[in-house]
C-alpha cells in the first residue's frame, strides 16, 4: 500500500512528499520535470519520470508499487499564462488528469486528493469564501480546475472514486533546504524577495485601483508545512472510509500587495522599490477562503498563520538558495 504524489517535485508537492516520508508513509513520485526539480525529493524515495498522458506508465506504477491513494498536484498554475495560452492548460490540466483518472479506474485505486484553488470561485460575493459560494472562475486556470472537480464528481458517481479537493492559493515560505523554485517566478513573495536579493531592481504591483483598502489586491497567504500537512489529514479522511468533500484552506486573514511588501522590507532590511502596472487579465480583487470546514472535518490546525513568519521561512530559503535547487550561496 502506498501513496502515488503526481506533481512531487514540484513545490508544493515536494513539501508534502517529504511531510508522508517522514511519518513512515511508502510514497512514490511521478513528474515530468517541466517545472518541478529532481533535489526536491529526497534520493530513496521512487522516482519516475513521465507524462501524465502516458497512462501506459502510470498503470504500471499503480501496478507495481500497489498504489492506494493518489495526491495529484500536476498543473499548469499561471493565471496570466492561462489567459495568454488557455490550450497548454487544457491540455496539461484537463487532459493530463482525465488521463490519471483513467489509470486509477483500470488498476483500482479508488481514492485521491486533489490540489484545487480558491480560483474557481472568481469573484467572491462575500468574503471569507465557504464551500458553499457559487463557482465562476475569470480565469482559463480556475476553470480547468473547476472542471477537474467536476470530473471527479462523475468518476464517483459513476465509479465510486472517493476525492477530496482542497481549495487553496497563494501557497509561500520554506524550510531548511527546500523552498521555492520556478522558472520564470510568478509568484508574489519570491519576487519581491528577488528584489532584496538584487535579482531585479523592482517589484511591480498589478493594479492600484480595486476595491481593497489601499487599491491593491488582497490574498489569504498559508506556509506550505499547513498545506502539506492537510493534504496527509486529507489522505487519512479518505482511508477512514469518509465521503467526498471540497474544502478550503486559508488562514482567513487577507493581506494587500502593499502590506506584503512592507512585512518584506521589515523582515529583509531592504527598502525594496515598488512600481505600479496595470491590472492583470483574470486577477480577482479579494481571495480570502475561510478554513472553518477544514478545522471541523479533518481537525486541521495552521501552526504558521503569521505573516512575518510564512515570508522570515520563505527569506531563509531565497537567501541561502539564490539559484534555487540547481545552486547554493
């Protein structure tokens, strides 16, 4: 019996591959490497590397290290690159998983958890967000991944595959040796690490004029040991025999672009200069996901909800990691 973890190099996957290594779970890893790092998974822990579309692959992996449980964290995760190029998240995303659900149908493993996002709520009409607020997704990404919850849904339905999909953004910080790493960055806290750093001279805000307190956007940002350890909680709902769910993650505290970037300057000592730009396409103004339903069903607890803690981790690793996985200071 063991845990198949797709997306396993990636960031958020690699947490939590090493978060079930460490509490003695048999884990296997599968990656295309495409944006995830092969030293982000520890050397005994399998390792193979393909195409989600190659379902060939995945059968016999399921098949030989007698998986039982998925957690599948394979995506494409741009908003603004999904805007740009909606058919490589189609693809990728959709495809990709219709593939994966496939392989679990025809080798019988009949649970898995999924890495959803508050995306697919788009808009939110109030905040924080419950499980209960209307999904429309602005984006090509929140929709590809609403689809795959849909998707899930049908494959109970029709074939008593048990999911839980955790809805979550704006994962950040690290731990020692392991930490954030894509090509190129998109995310807010490395960038404006960066610029500490002296990688780039400036951080630019994308939109000074939504209906926030300061203009900017606002975001519910979570340390990726929580993440992790509520995607172990997550596997251990399901093998517990417990019905599918759609659950959120957040601390339920929203923080503006311009306030994130002031924690940044208190924790680096560095002044770092800041620019506005107009909005992004897809950018909703408000993402703040309420975790009450994570806290009652799998007794979820954030022990990293401050602010100035998630970005003093996520320093530490950007610090001593200027080059990411590839390069040490």
């Amino acid at each position: 019996m063991s845990v198949l973890v797709t997306g396993g190099a990636g960031y958020i996957g690699s947490f939590t591959v090493e978060a079930l290594r460490r509490r003695g779970d048999a884990v296997i890893v599968f990656d295309n490497l495409s944006t995830g790092h092969r030293r982000a998974v520890a050397p005994d822990v399998p390792f193979h590397q393909g195409e989600l579309t190659d379902r060939e692959l995945l059968r016999r992996i399921m098949r030989e290290h007698a998986v039982t449980q998925v957690v599948h964290f394979a995506a494409s995760i741009s908003v603004p690159e999904s805007v740009q190029h909606p058919e490589q998240y189609i693809q990728n995303n959709v495809v990709g998983t219709f593939s994966l659900l496939e392989a679990m149908r025809e080798q019988g493993v009949g649970q898995i958890v999924f890495s959803s996002t508050a995306a697919v709520y788009g808009e939110p009409r109030q905040t924080p967000i419950e499980e209960s607020h209307p999904t429309a997704p602005t984006n090509p990404y929140g929709l590809t991944k609403r689809f795959i919850e849909q998707m899930l849904e049908s494959y109970e339905v029709a074939h008593g595959l048990r999911h839980v999909a955790l809805r979550y953004f704006n994962a950040c910080g690290g731990a020692p040796g392991r930490g954030e790493d894509h090509h190129p960055e998109s995310h807010l806290i490395p960038l404006v690490l960066q610029v500490a750093l002296g990688q780039r001279e400036t951080i630019i805000i994308f939109g000074d004029d939504y209906p926030t307190r300061d203009g900017t956007c606002v975001r519910d940002y979570i340390h990726i040991d929580d993440l992790a350890q509520a995607h172990l909680l997550a596997l251990d709902y399901l093998k517990n025999g417990q019905p599918s769910r759609k659950i959120n993650l957040g601390n339920g505290e929203g923080t503006t672009v311009r306030e994130l970037i002031d924690v940044a300057r208190q924790v680096t000592g560095h002044p770092i200069p800041a620019r506005t730009a107009p909005r992004r396409a897809g950018d909703p103004s408000t993402l703040i996901a309420s975790s009450q339903l994570a806290r009652q069903v799998l007794s979820w607890q954030p022990q990293y909800p401050e602010l100035r803690t998630i970005v003093d981790s996520a320093w530490q690793w950007h610090r001593t990691h200027p080059g990411g996985y590839e390069e040490e200071s």
